[in-house]
C-alpha cells in the first residue's frame, strides 16, 4: 500500500495540531487530577501503615517494630474485634430483614400511606447518627426516661432496660441502618421487570408464593449486597457505639483507636495496627460486594417499570402499619422530640409538667463565640468542601467513563479505595501523615476538608457517574461530527447534560460533611472544631440541654438542604 | 466529493474487526454497506466519520487524506466536515431543534443571521420550519429523525454518513423516510454510505450495495447484481430470501441435481469450487397443480414436488416444496393443499449457480 506522500505533507498544519491541543489540554488535566487523587487517597494509608510499624506516637523519634501486630492478638483487642463482628452481624440480619420488608410494604403492597412515611424514611437515612444515639441515651440511659417511667411511675422495676449494652448498640445501630437498607433495595423492587411475577401468577402462584419464590430469589444479588454495606458501615461506625460503648465498656474496634489515641495510656502504633486490621475486613467486604454486583447485573433489572399488581395486605394490615409507623416513630420522630423537649428544658427532668422552660440554649448559641465559630467552620467545610469533592469527582467520572486515558482503572481503582476505609482510620492516617509531611497543615480547616473530600469522594463518583453513563456517548460524537473539539464537546453538550446530577452530588456531600464526625474527631483543633464536635464535646460533659438545641439547629439545616434536592431532582426530572 | 477507502484495518485489542477492505464511493453516489450484526459495517462507518482511529490503510475524504495512521495522519472528526445521522439521533435534549441543527453552524463560528437563515432553510427541506423552537422531548421519533437529517444537511456536508438511521422507527414511517432521503441525497449530489442490515433498505436505496461479513467485503454491486446473481451462498441467503439445491456438473456439459434431473442454470462466471448448489428466488418459480404434463418448454427447468407446508401472508402465500431431494419456497396467489402434487418451472436465468465454500453452513 502506498501513500501519496505529497498529499500527506500537504494538509493544513492546524488539522492535527488543533487535535493535539484540545486533546493535549484534557490530558494535562488528567494527570493533575490523578497525582492530586493519589495523593489524596495514598497518603493517609501509607502514613497508616508506616505507623503500624513504629513504636512511637506520629513525630516522635522511634523504632521499627511488630509489636504492634502482636498487640492484635491481645485478649483486649481480640475481644473487641469478636464484640465487632457479632454487633455488625446482629445489625445487618435485623436492618436487611426490616428495611426489606419496609421497601416491600411501600412498593409491592396496597399500603395506604405510602406518601407519608416514604419521605420520612429518607429524613430518617440524613439524620445524624451521632444525634440519633443522644436522643436514644436521653431516653434509654439507667437514669433516662424511659427507666424512670417503668421504674418510678409505674412501679415495675422488671421492664428496666439499659441503652448502655451490646444490645443497645445493635438497637440504635438497626434504627441507623434500615433507612440505608430501604434506599438499596427500593431500586431493585421498583425496577424489577414484572414479567417474572406475571409469569409465575400465571403459573397459579398466590401472590404471598409469588413473593417468596419468584421476587425475593430475584432480589437475592441486591439483598446480599445491601447485607454487606450494611455490614461495612456497622463495623466503621464511630458515634453510635463510641457514644453507647465507651460509658458501658462494649468496645468495638472503631472506638478502641479513638481510646487509644485520645486517652492515656495512648498508643498510636496499636491503634494504627488496628486501623490496618479493620481496613483490611471492610476492603474485603467491599470488594466482595463488588463481585456480588458484577455477578448480578445480568439479572431481573431492566428499567421498565411496570405496573405490577399490588399483593393485598388483607388481615396483615395492622402489622404492615405497626411495621412502617413504629420504625418511623422510633427512628425519627420521638427522637426529634426528645431533643426538642430537652432543649428548652433548664435542668433535666423526665417529667414535663415539672420541668423549667427556657429559650436560653438556644440563645447561648447566638452568643457563643465558640459555637458560632463551629457553625461557620462546618458551613466552609461543607459548601467549599463539597464544591472540590464534586469538581474532583466530576473529573474522575469523565477520565474513568469517557476519555479512558492510560492509567485511567489504575485513577478508577483509588477512587473507590476510601469506601473501604473507615472514617476513624482515615483520620488517624491522617494523623501520621501530617505530623512528618513538611505542610503546614495540622490543626487547619484545610486538613478537614481534605480528609472529608477524600472519605466521600466515591459518593460524588457514583452519583455523578451514574447519571454519566446514561448519556448516550453518540451525543458527544455527534457534537464531534458536527464540528466541535471534544473539549467543546464536553463544554457544549457533557455537562449541561450531567448538571443536575452534579446538583445532586453538591449536596450529597453537603450534607455528608455536615454531619460527618468519624474522620474529624481525631483531627481538629480547637480553632477548627465543627458542629458535629461541639455537639459531641457538650454531650461529653452532660450538657444535655445545648447539645440537644444545637443537634436541633443541625438537624434542621440538615433537612433543609434535603428538601432542597429533592425539589431540584423533581424538577430536573420534569425538564 | 468522494470517499476512497484502501486497505481499512481496525483491530480492538487482538480482535481484528475490519480486515484490511478497500472501496470507492463516488460523488453523488449512494452507497450502502449492508451486513449482519457484527460484521464490521459500523466500524467502517465509524472510521470514515473519525470516531474511531483506524488502525491501518487510507481515508480519503475528497482529496484530502483523513486517516492513514501508518503515516501518522489522522484528522480529528471535528475537522472533517460530514454530516452524520446516527443510529439513536442522538438529538442533544438540552437544546431546541433549532439549537440542535444550527450547531453545526455556530460551532464554526458562522454569524447569527446566517445561522438562523441555514437552520430555516435546512427545516424547510425536511418540513420541520414550524417546529423550530420545540424541544426534543416533545417530538416523535420521525420527528426527532427529521431533526437529526436536518443538522447532517445544514453545514452542507462533503459526505453524509448514516448508521442505521430507521431502525428505531415503526414500519410505514420507515418506507417514508426511505423516499425522503434518497430524494435529499439526490438534491444535495454528495457521496453517501449507508449502514444498515436491512436488506430491503440496502435494494430499495442504494446505487451500489457492499455485503460484508466477519469484517471483509463479500460482494459489491448494483442492487440487481446482488439479487440476480449474488457471488456465493452467504450474499444469496442474506439478500432476500431463496432456496438452494444441491447440484453437480454432467460429465459433458450442464448440471443435474442430486436426484439426477437435468437443470439449466445461469453459471456465467461462478468462482471454481468443490461443491455447488442452485439458487432459486421464490417468485420466480411458477408453480401448478398436478404432475408434469411432458417437457412443455425446452426452455424452461421443470421438478415435480409436494406441497410440504404453507404459509399465508395476504399478497401470496408462502408455499414449501420438496422436489428433486430439496425445499424450495415458491411465492404464488393460487391455492395448493398441502400435501398436493405439483409441478415447478422456472427459467434458466432466474437459476443461478453459486459456489459452496467450505465454511458455508448447509
């Protein structure tokens, strides 16, 4: 095959090079971003590592070691880890089972008041867990209300209870974690192609048959799935069983590096072996649930929503309610109320026609140089935060999904990595790093926002890259063809169209960085404390009434910021 | 403007999808690349437009090289200047129809007045002027369809490119579309390849037609060309439908089939092979009652069969024949038993040889 040579050398010169440069432009974007996420994502686990070998505290002249996986094998460490994965297993049987059933109830079933806890259940999933556990102290503590109603008003000291135990851990921990369960499973029930419960209705299938030999068998991929994020999301858990666990002596691995780090006799290497240790089983759960859904996605889900009959609730009804309100009520709303109650109460009285009302929590906030210190904190954590989190993310996506560079599963690979990282952990890694790392950036909000960023980074990647791959690539091309650089291509046409999951994702991550307390506990500072901590410093030193008032306010914004997306996705949806 | 292809290599991976094929389109000419799904056709197409980068041999758009990576030439899709009409439209959703077709336009930096006088004038032609400032979400699919022929027209292209473009669209509005483009094509006098598998499409519009298969050229041709004499039993079966039966050449001259019938068939120019077999279209065999009255017409091949199934389809029915060790579908509008002895006759020249390779699947 010959070339006419002359022909060749002919072409304009602007032809290949105006190819190089958009092209050349994306790329210099690309490695900033993959040194800028590898650094992100490295640091912190290296500095782990490297900390597990050491037998002093970050920044302190010391020596190599094993100790410290020795130290695994102590009697204490060994039980919190056993304490560890029977709460985890408790909890995520008890969360599948309940938040199955809730999402069956809603979607399957003529349950009538769908509309109403629908959006409840989705307040419930933002409400924090650290305010959740008080509300639940408040109530369950031996000297909280509800002990104090058995025991003194109604005389019947065997109904005692104490919230401060492995079951109560498990309890606070289920109500957590069914929202979660609810939101992974409404998918796949909604979307699952009616045609195989047709079929076997047609096959004479009653629908109760229909349900246990046809959908739950179908829903078999997504239920172990969703089994074990829950699971990984119970283990790293910080406020629950720090806040239930530490004043009951029910140590998890999570809150034992938080002793170990924050009380005497501290011992960084140990907590960092057992940062590595518990790294390592929710990595492998994670990635185990990876293979899960890989291995499920030729199955049932095919976006046709069908309209499937509704299986009648008939004598069960009751139970249905019960089932639906209880958790609700249980979950969200006598929480709520708790915390309001003891909020404007001036001391603590279990009584509310013998309490004292005050507004003066809620004033100490206004006044309070160190609270609203706090609250401006989170807001530049969470609204500059959340902007990096999603331009990152935005930049993953489309290096990862579209443009596919070198290296591009290698960048896709680090993404996912803090999913498997326990927010406790990445803050202890942090820890190590930033006490050898020559920046000054201990102690700043900067640090915050970066172990924030790195923690949630694979939920803007997910919701962005969701919406990402929707997008027919033809669209793109189209724009290619018709004479736009993939540049333009990507200015034009890419991200106009993945706005509004970009909306979504700004506020997924607002959210998330407001309430977030298990990657800033060990790293701030006085200057830098955020809402979440001061809720929680207050609450340490039983200073019920301002922590309630402020988890109060925090819950409000929460909610608010919540109302807001929901509002845009309907309307995006509509457009 | 022309579009020359030479030796056209893609690979994905270690997975050869085009086979090194070369073919000229000529300006003005129709051209379709007809094949099964898989068989390289849309790769082809795709290289043409710059979507993806071949891997080896020569584009040529006009007379201008597009793509010829073993001397490192290949111009970016935005700098080709064709208008394309993909498979899904790929109708941008956030803009208006407008939008959509003046984009072509505004990207290459064409004045305003200009844009919106183009963006008329190409709606016009597809009749869509009244529907201008709507949004794709409120458009039917033909509508959607006519949206993205108005913005591959509007630049006014060096080449149109089409991938499959009425696939998504229910049967009659299909036939219409098909009247539609070809008459744009002809106005607009540009070289033009159309990818589709439907056969009907590839016959019904095209100057020229290229089967391929497995990532290689089969047959290039006229329309009539493939139909009449189609070059092996792969093109036969895949443009339109035919019935096959075994035949092998007399020790003097002339063929006979297995059951030692004589036939007369068109063998002009049929590749050497080990094996053949005679194609016969089904409407081209007249089929009567009973069994063979004499040799009628020395002219004529006549089998003598049954009536083994029949399949009403309204215009004619579908009837299946064994005759002579074989099932030949004949097309007729009288009505035969199944069951019922019959006689075919068919003329030579509606008989043509075809070579059996030793891949073909019998």
């Amino acid at each position: 095959m010959s070339v006419d040579a002359s022909t060749v050398h002919g072409l304009p010169v602007s032809d290949t090079n105006r190819r190089s440069s958009s092209r050349g432009v994306l790329m210099g974007v690309y490695w900033v971003t993959f040194v800028l996420v590898a650094a992100m994502v490295a640091i912190p686990v290296i500095a782990l590592v490297y900390g597990s070998f050491r037998t002093s505290a970050p920044g302190l002249p010391g020596d190599w070691t094993l100790r410290n996986y020795a130290g695994l094998a102590s009697s204490g460490v060994l039980s919190s880890m056993s304490t560890t994965l029977v709460i985890g297993l408790f909890t995520s049987v008890l969360s599948i089972i309940i938040g199955t059933a809730i999402a069956l109830i809603l979607h399957r079933t003529d349950f009538r008041y769908g509309r109403i806890v629908m959006p409840l259940i989705g307040l419930t999933f933002y409400f924090p867990s650290f305010i959740l556990a008080m509300a639940w102290i408040i109530v369950g503590a031996p000297g909280g209300i509800y002990n104090t109603v058995v025991d003194d008003m109604l005389g019947m000291p065997w109904l005692r209870a104490d919230i401060y135990t492995a079951a109560g851990i498990v309890f606070v921990m289920v109500l957590h974690q069914v929202p979660f369960v609810y939101l992974t499973m409404r998918g796949p029930i909604i979307g699952m192609d009616p045609i195989y419960e047709e079929a076997a209705n047609a096959a004479g299938a009653k629908p109760y048959e229909v349900l246990l030999r046809v959908t739950l068998p179908l829903l078999g991929y997504s239920l172990i799935s969703s089994f074990i994020l829950t699971f990984v999301m119970t283990i790293e858990q910080f406020a629950i069983p720090a806040l239930l666990g530490i004043p009951g002596q029910v140590t998890m691995l999570a809150t034992q590096l938080y002793l170990l780090v924050r009380f005497s006799p501290t011992d960084y290497g140990l907590a960092a072996a057992i940062g590595v240790a518990l790294s390592l089983i929710t990595g492998a759960a994670i990635w185990a649930q990876r293979r899960v859904t890989t291995a499920g996605r030729l199955t049932t889900v095919t976006g046709k929503a069908g309209r499937i009959k509704q299986i009648p609730l008939g004598h069960w009804r009751w139970a249905a309610n019960l089932l639906c309100f209880g958790f609700v009520f249980l979950g969200l709303i006598m929480p709520m109320v708790i915390l309001l109650y003891t909020s404007v109460l001036k001391w603590f009285t279990v009584n509310p026609f013998d309490g004292m009302y005050t507004l003066r929590n809620y004033v100490f906030i206004w006044e309070s140089g160190s609270t609203v210190g706090s609250f401006t904190n989170t807001l530049i954590v969470s609204g500059v935060g959340a902007a990096v989190g999603v331009l990152l993310g935005l930049l993953c996506c489309y290096f990862t999904l579209r443009l596919r560079p070198p290296g591009y599963r290698a960048l896709d690979f680090l993404v996912s990595l803090p999913f498997g990282v326990p927010g406790v952990v990445l803050g202890l890694g942090l820890l190590w790093a930033y006490a050898y790392l020559p920046l000054p950036l201990y102690g700043t909000l900067t640090l915050m926002i970066i172990a924030f960023v790195t923690r949630f980074l694979p939920y803007a990647t997910e919701t962005i890259g969701g919406q990402m791959v929707q997008i027919d690539k033809s669209l793109e091309e189209a724009a290619w063809v018709n004479g736009a650089t993939r540049l333009q291509g990507v200015g034009k046409i890419l991200l106009p169209l993945v706005s509004p999951s970009l909306q979504g994702a700004y506020f997924l991550l607002f959210m998330a960085f407001f309430r977030e307390i298990s990657s800033a506990i060990l790293i701030y500072s006085v200057n830098t404390s955020v809402i979440s901590i001061s809720i929680w410093s207050f609450f340490e030193q039983a200073n019920w009434g301002l922590a309630s008032a402020l988890a109060v306010v925090a819950t409000l914004i929460i909610f608010v910021a919540m109302a807001l997306i929901t509002r845009m996705v309907s309307t995006a949806g509509r457009g | 403007m022309s579009i020359s292809i030479e030796n056209l290599t893609k690979r994905y991976g270690p997975l050869t999808v085009v086979h090194g094929i070369s073919f000229n389109v000529a300006k003005g000419e129709f051209m379709s690349l007809l094949g099964p799904s898989g068989c390289g056709k849309t790769t082809t197409l795709r290289c043409i437009a710059g979507l993806e980068d071949a891997n080896g041999g020569v584009i040529r758009i006009g007379d201008r090289i597009v793509s010829a990576p073993e001397q490192d030439v290949v111009v970016s899709a935005h700098e080709r200047q064709i208008g394309m009409v993909f498979q899904s439209y790929a109708i941008w959703p956030h803009m208006t129809v407008a939008g959509n077709v003046g984009f072509p336009l505004a990207i290459r930096k064409v004045a305003a007045q200009e844009v919106e006088r183009q963006v008329d004038e190409a709606l016009e032609i597809v009749g869509m002027r009244h529907l201008r400032d709507r949004h794709p979400s409120q458009l039917s699919g033909g509508q959607q369809q006519r949206v993205a022929l108005a913005r591959a027209i509007v630049g006014r292209p060096r080449v149109l490119l089409f991938d499959e473009p009425l696939s998504n669209l229910d049967a009659k509005l299909r036939e219409g579309t098909r009247t539609e483009i070809k008459r744009l094509q002809r106005e607009l006098d540009v070289a033009t390849v159309y990818v589709t598998h439907d056969q009907e499409e590839a016959l019904s519009m095209s100057d020229r037609v290229i089967v391929m298969d497995g990532g290689r050229i089969t047959q290039a041709g006229t329309p009539k060309e493939l139909y009449r004499r189609p070059a092996n039993r792969f093109v036969a079966d895949f443009v339109g439908r035919a019935s096959f039966i075994d035949v092998t050449r007399m020790n003097g001259s002339g063929w006979s089939t297995a059951a030692g019938v004589r036939l007369r068939l068109d063998d002009a120019g049929a590749p050497p092979a080990t094996r053949y077999q005679a194609m016969l279209r089904p409407e081209s065999i007249d089929i009567c009652h009973g069994a063979a009255r004499g040799k009628a017409d020395e002219s004529d091949n006549i089998l003598c069969g049954h009536v083994v199934e029949s399949h009403y389809l309204g215009a004619y029915t579908e009837y299946l024949v064994e005759a002579s060790g074989a099932k030949l579908k004949v097309h007729s509008r009288s009505d035969f038993d199944v069951g019922a002895e019959v006689t075919l006759r068919f003329a030579p020249e509606f008989c043509r040889l075809v070579a059996l390779g030793d891949e073909d699947r019998v």
